[in-house]
C-alpha cells in the first residue's frame, strides 16, 4: 500500500511552529480529495446541452454574414446567383448603357434579420498582389522604415502600381511624417491620434535613397496632417524634396500635400523646395464637405491653398482629385469644376469612393464607368490640362503620371529653345549670342 507523509501543526505543541509529521494512506487522500471537488465546482464547467434553448446569434456572427465575401474583392466572373439589378444604387449621374453589367446583390443575415446588400461591382474588383516586384519594393519601404499611401489607405490598384516588371516601371506614393494622422475623416483609414511620435529626422535621407536606387523618373510625396507641429510638417516636407533633387536633378516630383491649417506661408515654403506639381485633394463637393472631411478642413481652405501654390512658382502645375459616390449632385459637381478652374487648376481626377472598413462612411452608389468618362470629357470641356476618371483611379494614378511627366519635360523643351532663341542658338556644342 502507497503512504503519504504530510505535515501539519501540533495543536497540543507549547511550541505551535513545530511540525509534526502523520502518515496517510493513498486511499484516505483520495476520499478527501473526492469532498472538496463534490462540494466545488469549477469555474470553466459547462451547462448541461439542452436543445430546446435556442441561443441568439452574436453581433460578431451578424456582421460578418453582413460583410463583403472573400470572392468580393478577387476578380471572378460573375455569378448568376447575384444577378439582381438594383437601380437605386446607380448613379444618378447618368444612365448607365444597356452594354454595363447590372449591380448584383444578395440576402445576408441570420434567420431573424436578413437584409439586402449590393455586391462590389465587377469593375472595382481587382487581383490580389503576388508579383515578386510587390514583393521586393515592400522589403525596401520596410527596410529604410518609410511608408506609402498606397498601404495605409488600402489603394486597390497597389498590384498595378508596384507588380511591374521591374522597380524602375513600378510607381509607390511615398508618406511622410508617419503612419498616423491628427485628423479623422469619414472616408480614411489611415490612422489617427491627438499625439502621433515625433517626425524622424533621417526621413528625407531615406527617402531620397529609396527613390535613387528605384531610377524613377516621377515620384509623388504625400504626406498624413500633423496638426501638432507649429508648421504643420512643412519645413520637413521641403527638406525632403530637396534631397531628393540633390540625389537625382532629373526625378521629377509632386507633391500632395495637406492645408497647413490654412497658414498658406507654408504653402510657398513647400511649392519652392524644388517640386513639379504641387496637389491638394479638395476629395468632395463643398456641400458634402463638412460630412466627408475633418471639420478642420474646408472647401474654401482648400481653394485657397491651390490658388497659393499657383502662383508661387512660375509654370507650377495644381492638381486635385475628387471621390464620386458619396451622394453628390450633378450641378454640385459642375460648381465645384467651375471654382477649380476660376483658380487656374490644371489636373483634375475623379474616383470611386469605396468604403475601407465598416466604421467609415458608407458608399452611397457604384458610379458607373461611363458616367466617369463622361465628366472626364466634360473637364476637358472646361480647358483642364488633364482629367483622369474612372472608378479606380485615385490621387497618385500610373497614367497621370506619366502623362503629366511628359508635359513637363515638353514645357522644360519648350523654356530651353526659347532661351536659345533668345541668345542666337547653338553652334558645335556652344551657344551663340545675337549681336
């Protein structure tokens, strides 16, 4: 038979710290083992299963039968179980032709609560990114600690914009001063805070690195609201676009930045470090404004920062870009192109809205690809230089880019024959002067 020598105190003992030692058998620890649990119980014990409770559906289990499916956002071929059109979900902009796939839907919920919900459309699904170069250019960015736009706002067209061949075709939208903004507006989701980390001061020399050793020839800086600096990040912005130019003179830079709280003092500072085109995003319609941005973003604000970058540079091209889908009108898209061009605005975008997470503001429709053609059309109307729109195109768009690259380097053409004009041209390597 098992013993077992336990220890306790010797109540009969003038000296109670003494120990005494008792022996007990295997048996008798068992019978008054098996006490204690029977009148316990333990705190993780489980009910007895009755199935004829019928227990609610948590609110996780909700949303997530509520939310978007995986095959949303891969591109597919459509299904013919979601083939329902919903007109109340197409833009009133403008009809969309009878060639345009209808918006699909489908019926969500549990049992009690099922609701209709519209499907991403065909058109704003794009593939998810898997090419090497993604790959390559991610290890950079995370390697020097910088970050892009392209990640922190979720931008679909990130497979298109990195996945090129190599990284000299590949375009990034560089952010600086951190991850974290001091303004929080509805269609955002990058992140926000009263008190971001303090700015890195060897960001502008890891920026410049990134983009020499990338050899792009046009790049664009963005930047988050850093409403907790005196200058907004101003001096910050315009030391990293000199860097960059005293890396490579020939990379053409934009830069979009944000308001400055208005202090257009810094608008000049940033429009004369140096940069190409200088972008502010007024993102809306003004009478939507107030819902859509922070509060401390106006429409008039943001015309008065493009008006001031305007002018403080001799041939600076302003660009801004605007989301459709938000439940804008017609006539409020025409006010806001006619206070763009009052400015002299050259570049005008416009996107799809398309709501990151659901704590953002909602879509209000799926703008169809022809109504995005036909403002494209109708800003060229009205004498911008350029207009991208259709419904994945955002600030930092490939073909912007690229066209806006090659009217620059026209205008830089034009400003040397002119000066060579001027002075009597060139003979074998030299210029000739006019007597």
């Amino acid at each position: 038979m098992d013993y077992i020598i336990a220890a306790k105190h010797d109540q009969s003992s003038s000296h109670p710290k003494l120990l005494q030692s008792h022996i007990f058998t295997s048996l008798e620890v068992k019978r008054v083992l098996s006490r204690v649990v029977s009148s316990r119980s333990f705190a993780t014990e489980a009910p007895e299963y009755d199935p004829s409770i019928r227990r609610r559906p948590t609110t996780f289990h909700d949303r997530l039968n509520a939310g978007p499916s995986f095959s949303d956002f891969v591109s597919s071929p459509p299904s013919a179980e979601f083939s329902t059109p919903i007109s109340a979900n197409i833009s009133p902009l403008n009809d969309p032709p009878t060639s345009e796939e209808p918006l699909r839907t489908a019926i969500v919920g549990p049992a009690n609560r099922k609701r209709q919900i519209t499907r991403l459309p065909t058109w704003l699904q794009t593939p998810i990114p898997t090419s090497p170069n993604y790959k390559r250019i991610k290890s950079d960015l995370r390697g020097l600690n910088l970050h892009t736009v392209c990640e922190e706002a979720r931008c679909p067209n990130i497979n298109d914009c990195w996945g090129g061949s190599d990284k000299s075709a590949a375009t990034a939208t560089i952010m600086l001063m951190g991850d974290t903004c001091t303004r929080g507006c509805r269609f955002c989701s990058v992140k926000t805070s009263k008190a971001p980390p303090p700015l890195d001061p060897h960001e502008p020399e890891h920026t410049a690195e990134a983009l020499k050793r990338w050899g792009l020839g046009y790049v664009v800086l963005t930047s988050v609201d850093r409403d907790d600096l005196a200058d907004g990040g101003a001096h910050h912005f315009a030391e990293t676009i000199r860097k960059i130019k005293d890396k490579a003179p020939g990379m053409l830079v934009e830069a979009l930045t944000g308001d400055y709280a208005g202090d257009v003092e810094m608008v000049d500072l940033v429009a004369g470090s140096g940069l190409d085109v200088y972008a502010h995003n007024v993102e809306t319609v003004e009478a939507l404004t107030p819902m859509v941005r922070d509060r401390r973003a106006t429409f008039r604000q943001s015309l008065r920062v493009l008006e001031r970058a305007k002018g403080a540079k001799d041939g600076m091209i302003t660009k801004t870009s605007v989301m459709l889908g938000l439940g804008e009108t017609e006539e409020q898209i025409w006010e806001m192109l006619r206070e763009l061009r009052k400015i002299n605005t050259d570049i005008v975008t416009f996107g799809q809205y398309m709501q990151p997470t659901k704590r953002h503001m909602p879509v209000h429709t799926y703008v169809t690809p022809s109504v995005f053609e036909t403002w494209r059309q109708r800003a060229l109307d009205m004498d911008f230089l350029y207009c991208a729109s259709g419904p994945l195109v955002r600030s930092s768009y490939k073909a912007g880019e690229a066209f806006i690259e090659n009217v620059i380097k026209k205008r830089k053409a034009g400003r040397d024959v002119s000066m060579m004009q001027e002075v009597g041209g060139v003979e074998g390597g030299r210029i000739v002067q006019n007597v």
